[in-house]
C-alpha cells in the first residue's frame, strides 16, 4: 500500500479479530516511529513493544480495546531530553499509524485515558516516573472494514495565499 492510499484508509479501530502481528512488522512500526521528525533533532523518545496477553489484558485499565489487541507499541518521552517531546511523540505516532495501516494492521490512538493511568501503565510497562508515557497503539486486524471517520471536504478548510482566499 502507498503512502497517499494508507492516509485516505487509515481509520480508528477499537476493537480486533485475532492477528499474528510478526515481530518483524512490529520491528518495523517502531522504526517509522524512531524516523519522525523531532524538534532539534532531539530525539527524546523510546518506543516499548507489547506481545504478552497478560500485559495487554492488563492494559484494559487503560482502555478497553487492549484485551482483544495482538500486540501494542507505547512510546515514552523524556522532557529533560526536549521540550517538544509531546509534538516528538505525536509524530512518531502519526508515522507509526500510517505504517500499521500500510502493514494490513489496525489502531487507535490512545493518549487521554492513558494520561488519566499513566501511573498505572508506568509501574505495568516499568517506565522510569521522570519518563512520560504519553501513546500507546494497540494493533490487530480490524474485524472489518472501517471506513474513516467523514473529514470535512478541503475546500472547506483550504485558503491560498493567505487566510480567507479562496
């Protein structure tokens, strides 16, 4: 799949059939993760990948959609590293949603509620407490087609030149 097709079928996946995620796939998507751009060129993140039941069971404190996940990809920050670490990890995030989606996997990008259990997850996943667990991507297969959410057409949010022109 192309870049530009995985843009347009990327979509919020919250629940999934059984997959066998490879670590080599997952190897991969953390890869796109450690590719993002980061300010300065920083690099302030570190990516945890998630195969065990158990621990993914675990991480339906968090949020549900983790006990039927096959595999997850957290991404830890450091702000003593950036001061953009939370834009570091939304990129890397972007990057590795993309490539799950390329890979023929589905995800959701969970931040809030983890946020709400970032103590929970940190003692689970053992994240140092100055390190901030900021995403976690739960990935599966979706159990079926899931068309991405109605974005708003782009003549609705395009101007040229500057604001307001059409």
């Amino acid at each position: 799949m192309d870049l530009f097709e995985a843009i347009e079928k990327r979509a919020s996946v919250r629940a999934y059939a059984p997959a066998d995620v490879s670590e080599a796939n997952l190897l991969k998507i953390a890869d796109a993760g450690r590719r993002a751009p980061s300010g300065g060129n920083r690099q302030p993140l570190q990516f945890i990948l998630i195969r065990d039941k158990e621990t993914l069971k675990a991480l339906e404190k968090v949020q549900p959609c983790f006990g039927s996940a096959s595999a997850a990809v957290g991404i830890v920050a450091d702000p003593a590293v950036s001061r953009w670490w939370l834009e570091d990890a939304s990129a890397a995030a972007e990057n590795m949603l993309l490539a799950v989606q390329a890979l023929g996997y589905a995800s959701v990008w969970v931040e809030g509620t983890l946020l709400k259990q970032e103590d929970y997850a940190k003692k689970l996943l053992g994240v140092p407490p100055e390190k901030r667990f900021v995403i976690l991507l739960p990935i599966g297969k979706a159990p079926q087609e899931t068309p991405q959410a109605d974005r708003k057409p782009l003549s609705e949010v395009l101007w040229r030149e500057r604001y307001g022109r059409k």
